[in-house]
C-alpha cells in the first residue's frame, strides 16, 4: 500500500510543474493587438498598428477562429494562430506582411513567431466593429444619451456583455483610459471570418 502512495504522490508531483507551467489566452490588449477570448474558446482579434510622423504607414487586420488555427483577414484571407507565452501572447501569421500596408510595418517575425506583450488585461467576449458614424456609449440600454464618450464608424471594441439586441462594450484609447456603455445591434457589426 505504502508502495502504490509513494508512487502516486510522486506521479502528481510531476503533474504540478507541468500543469503550473501551462498557460491559457486571456482576453486583453497584447500591444497592437486587441484579443477576445470567446464563451466557447474560440478567438476574436484585430491587429492595428502604425509608424512614421506626419506621413504614416498602417496595417490593420482581423482574426477569428480557434487559437491554433484561425483566420486573419483584411482584404484577403490568410491563415495563422495564436498562443500564450510567458507575458503575453505569440502571433504567427505566415502571409501576415501580405496584408494591406503590412509589410512596411510588420516585423518578418510575424511569419514564424512575433511575441506580444499584454499592456491590458480585459473581460472581452467578443469584439464588434462600430457601423454607426457615432454611438454613445450609454449607462444602460434605451436610455438617451446626454454628454456621454462616443466611439466612431470603424471602431473595435471590446463586448463585455450582449443583452436584448444590446453590447456592453469598452473602448480603451491611445492614452489607454477605458470607457464602458452600451451600444445597440443597429450601431455595430460582429466579426465575421470570410469562408476559405
């Protein structure tokens, strides 16, 4: 008996350092990249980032899917995937520079491995797309906005709840201050991957 204790306690003790070292995503801001781990384990992101002064150069895209095998789209689609690392995350998209202005600012890593750091821990569901030109961000939903922070067309936010054709969203801005409301389904548009 003594045998079969000693053998399964060192057994568990092995476990430990395996499980302890073993991360998952968690939703969040990872520099450029915005990451939304859904309910169900899948993954909502999109990519912006930009250099130079005065005449800048962008690249911006989408990703959803499963971590490790997910598709990243702008004008076309490629495929890629996403995984913990020790304080962030790991972006690999082979085709990533293919993206539209990506390959004058994306880093060739992005083809094998370009590791993000997290610079903001969140609570996203979900990430949506603003349709509207401009929505209030509202204390509750229907109620009238009245000098309230607005997000723009074109703008991705964090979904921090649906509720009745209503998001609860969360905007963090370049100065990173955070700002929560709630917007309706007519003012945004859900992250959909195109079919390869």
């Amino acid at each position: 008996m003594m045998r079969f204790l000693a053998v399964g306690v060192l057994s568990l003790c092995a476990a430990v350092p395996a499980m302890a070292g073993s991360t998952a995503l968690h939703s969040g801001k990872y520099e450029g990249l915005m990451l939304a781990v859904t309910p169900d384990r899948q993954v909502e992101g999109f990519y912006s980032e930009e250099m130079g002064e005065g005449v800048t150069r962008s690249c911006a895209f989408y990703l959803q899917g499963k971590p490790g095998a997910l598709t990243t789209w702008l004008d076309d689609a490629y495929p890629g995937s996403v995984t913990p690392s020790s304080d962030g995350v790991t972006l690999t998209v082979a085709q990533g520079r293919q993206h539209p202005g990506c390959i004058n600012v994306l880093m060739p890593e992005i083809a094998t491995g370009m590791d993000l750091s997290q610079t903001a821990n969140t609570k996203w569901i979900g990430l949506v797309t603003v349709s509207a030109d401009k929505a209030y961000l509202l204390k509750k939903p229907g109620v009238k906005a009245t000098k309230r922070p607005y997000i723009v067309k074109d703008d991705v936010v964090g979904v921090l709840a649906f509720k009745d054709g209503w998001a609860q969203v969360e905007f963090i801005n370049a100065d990173e201050r955070s700002f929560t409301g709630w917007i309706s389904q007519d003012q945004f548009r859900r992250l959909v991957a195109p079919k390869s």
